[in-house]
C-alpha cells in the first residue's frame, strides 16, 4: 500500500502504480510478470496500469460491478482466471483520491445502480447519500432487535483502539472516548459523523497466482481458500424488500466457507467492510458469526476486540485506518497470516475471513489460509 493521507499530491494513477510496484516488490516478481488486472470499477483501468508499469502482454482483464464490494469480488475473478488458465499473475488493486478528489456523494450519487428511480422517487425527498440509505438498516435493527447507539459506538471505538496500534492509519495518534463518539455531529439518523468511515487518499494492491508458484516466491504465501459473492432481492433497491435485513452476504458467506471447509467458528480474525459502524454489527450477523439480532451485544462485550472471540479490522478498518474500499482489509489480512502484525497481531491467526460490502448490499467473501 501507499500511505494513506488527506491529499496525496498525486494522480490516482501514480498511486496505483506504485501500489501495484510495490506488491510485485513483495512477491520478488519483475513487475513484467503480470499477465491479469482486475481495476476497482471507480478509478484508473486496467489500460492505465498496463501503460503506467509497461506491461509487455497482459491476456486477461475484467471489473466487477459490486460498489465496495467489487475489491473482494475482484480476488475472486483473479482466482478464477489463475484457475483457467487465463492468465498467471493477476493484479487486483485499489487507487483513489478519495479526499482531495471527487468525494463519496459524487462517486456513489452517479454509478449507483436504480438512478431512475432514486433520481424521481427518492432525491426530491433528500434521501441522497450512502449515510442515509444504509441508516435505514440501523434503524429498522434498533426497532427490531433493541440495537442501541452504544453499540454503534463499541464499534467506532474498537476500530481507533486498533488505529493506535497500526502507525500507518490515518487515526494513529488520535485515540477516542465514548464521551468524544456521543458528541460528534448527526449524519443521519442514526449515524454521527464517527460513525461513518474516513475518506482517504491511497492506493492497495495484491498479486494472485497459482498456489505451486506461490511457494517459489519471496515471500509466504496466503491460500485463497473460499470465495464467493452474493446480491440482495431488487440489488438496486432497498425500501421494498420482502426480507429486508437478508443481502449479499447472507448467501455468499456459507459458500465461501463450505469451499474453504471450514465454518464461521474456526475463523481467528476478520475484516469487515466497516464502511458505517451498524454494517459491522450487520455482517457479523449475515456472515454466520452470530445469530441475527445478537451483534450488538456481541460487540458491546469486546467481542471484536483484540484479544475478543472475534478480532475485527486489527488495522483499524475503514473507520480509522482509511478507506481504499476494502483493499487494505485483504493487506491486512496477509499481515495478518504472514504473522507481521506486530503490536496489533492476533497471536496463531490461520483463518482470516475478509468481506465486501457494495452498493445497497451486494456481498463478496473470501476465507484466506496460512
């Protein structure tokens, strides 16, 4: 990864390719050796990375089309390519300047899918923004379940607590108190400002390539051991479902772990797509790490914290290390299973769980393995 920052002073594509360097540095490849990207749907192509590193014949491109979900659904295409035969060193990467470039209303305001029908039946009531729609999920929860804001805020918290362990993120120094969280501004309710994720200037990368060849490298490899994505009922629609907590992950996640052959209890660590504070609560649930209706008090009793039953982002997430749509939830989950987490390792991590989370739910998974 490039370090994360307010504004980069560079081009999202300067900042995808030296990620993209970077990664091939790690790996001990020449950055010739890549023959596949997979590009994030918003930010530089699979043709600016080609021309950028001069990559001399690259067989294989693809974009996947699942918002915040696609950096995850991406490792999948580039496992499948690997697996065909497509190509043999696929990229996936993440660039953005999403801070001092175009910021989240813009991006997601446009490319969203349903624009016609937010355009006409939902924008002339300021229903808007990416806050207010998935509000929606945590409100509906709160009446159904009894979530409560300090959950919310057991959450944020844990997600600083984590940042002040990792010098990269962008919240490292800048510890929070539940006193601080309750006096942040109204979003939307009932989101406060440090409910939702930072906006970050950045750019991740990772190689995948076949598991024989991964040995010869320079360093450890990491398994993709289960994938799998999964979309909503009307994925470009959320207030009309029949079921109206059930999304993508909730049918991507038991095939992405019956493919790894494991089940949710055997998964040390997870990164999840901590884009609000409720949609951790929400995919903890969806993902089979605890019953519907329970992850709130699975969070509020330390639950993800480190040293908890299930450490979650130990980076920091998307609330407090940055936001480069999940591609550093897959770095991180390497650093993790490499066992180069430092102060803020989960001690025999062997299973780390990674999830996506898109547009109004789509879903990706993916169970890494030492």
């Amino acid at each position: 990864m490039t370090e994360f920052s307010r504004a980069s002073g560079r081009s999202a594509e300067r900042l995808a390719v030296e990620a993209a360097t970077a990664a091939c540095a790690d790996a001990g490849l020449p950055t010739s050796a890549v023959d596949g990207i997979v590009p994030f749907p918003f930010g530089p192509s699979a043709e600016d990375l080609i021309a950028g590193l001069g990559l001399p014949d690259v067989t294989f491109t693809a974009v996947p089309h699942l918002g915040g979900a696609s950096t995850v659904a991406g490792l999948r295409l580039a496992a499948l390519a690997v697996a065909s035969g497509a190509a043999r060193c696929v990229l996936v990467f993440v660039a953005r300047n999403g801070r001092s470039g175009s910021r989240v209303e813009q991006r997601i305001g446009v490319l969203l899918p349903g624009q016609r029908y937010r355009r006409q039946l939902e924008h002339p009531h300021g229903f808007t923004t990416p806050a207010q729609w998935y509000s929606m999920f945590a409100r509906r929860h709160m009446h159904e379940f009894g979530t409560t804001r300090e959950h919310l805020g057991a959450v944020a918290l844990a997600m600083r607590a984590h940042a002040q362990l990792n010098p990269h993120a962008q919240m490292h120094g800048r510890p929070m108190t539940m006193e601080q969280y309750r006096g942040s501004r109204p979003i939307a309710e009932p989101y406060l400002l440090l409910d939702c994720c930072q906006e970050t200037d950045g750019a991740g990368a990772v190689l995948v390539v076949a598991a024989d060849r991964a040995r010869d490298l320079r360093r450890r490899p990491v398994h993709l051991a289960g994938l799998a994505e999964g979309h909503p009922d009307s994925p470009d629609d959320l207030v009309n479902r029949r079921d109206f907590f059930t999304v993508g992950l909730t049918r991507a996640a038991p095939r992405a772990f019956a493919m790894a052959g494991v089940t949710p209890a055997d998964v040390d660590a997870a990164m999840i797509y901590d884009c609000f504070t409720f949609e951790v609560i929400q995919q903890l649930e969806e993902a089979g790490f605890c019953a519907r209706g329970d992850g709130g008090p699975f969070v509020a009793d330390g639950g993800i914290a480190l040293g908890g039953r299930l450490p979650v982002n130990p980076h920091g997430g998307l609330l407090s290390d940055g936001h480069i749509a999940g591609m550093n939830h897959v770095v991180e989950a390497v650093v993790q299973l490499r066992g180069d987490g430092g102060a803020r390792q989960v001690p025999g991590a062997e299973v780390v769980a990674v999830t996506g989370w898109g547009d109004m739910g789509d879903g990706a998974i993916a169970v890494l393995t030492r």
